[in-house]
C-alpha cells in the first residue's frame, strides 16, 4: 500500500510539474507586460515576448473559457489538431526548425469550453 501511495505521489509531482515549466519556459520568450491591443497588431517576436505575462496573469489559465482567449489574443494564427483549439504562433523562429515562429495552442474542452491545458511546439530549450 506505501509503495502505491508513493508512486501516486511521484505521478502528481511530476505532471503538476510539466504544466509549471511548461509555462515557466515561455520566459525565455520574454516577460513583457501584456497587453491585448499591442498583441492583436505585433509581430510573432513580439507576442512571444508578452505571452508569459498573459500566462502568469491569467493563472490558473484552466479557469479560463474560448471566448476569453479570443477577446485578449484574437483569432488563431495557427493550428492546431482541431479547428475548436485556439493556436498563435509567437517568438522567433525555433532553433533547427522549418516553422516560422513557436506554436502555442489553447487545448479546449469540448464539453465545457474551457482551457483543458496548454501546449508549446517545439518545446522551448
């Protein structure tokens, strides 16, 4: 029964640790002071720039629905395995990479309409 407990533990540490450095590595983007009519009209670099704060400011970004994300970022830029998620291309082109810029997507529940999760293509190093 311990060695369950632990290994339960050991689960939830590290997936509630892949989602804070998954926003901890848009840091690396910049940490500029967000704001939605400055975003609607930059560029991808400097989207990158403002989306931790967006992140950090919206926290948790799981309490947020689909139609608040369009209101501060505006149409997708990108794509993103299904229309119903929201994806912006942001920062500089990536690193060994044939993208443009980063990809992050909102993951939208589809029952609810709300933010299930965030995802950054390719991972921020």
């Amino acid at each position: 029964m311990k060695k369950i407990l632990l290994f339960a533990l050991f689960i939830l540490s590290i997936t509630s640790c892949s989602s804070t450095s998954k926003e901890e590595s848009l840091k690396k983007l910049g940490e500029q002071t967000f704001d939605s009519k400055v975003w609607l009209n930059a560029n991808e670099e400097k989207r990158g720039a403002m989306i931790y704060d967006f992140i950090k400011k919206n926290t948790p970004i799981t309490d947020k629905n689909r139609e608040f994300i369009i209101s501060q970022l505006g149409k997708s830029t990108g794509y993103y395995e299904y229309d119903h998620n929201l994806a912006y291309y942001i920062g500089p082109t990536p690193p060994s990479s044939n993208l443009k810029a980063y990809l992050i997507a909102f993951i939208i529940d589809h029952e609810n309409n709300k933010v299930k999760d965030i995802y950054i293509h390719p991972e921020i190093k």
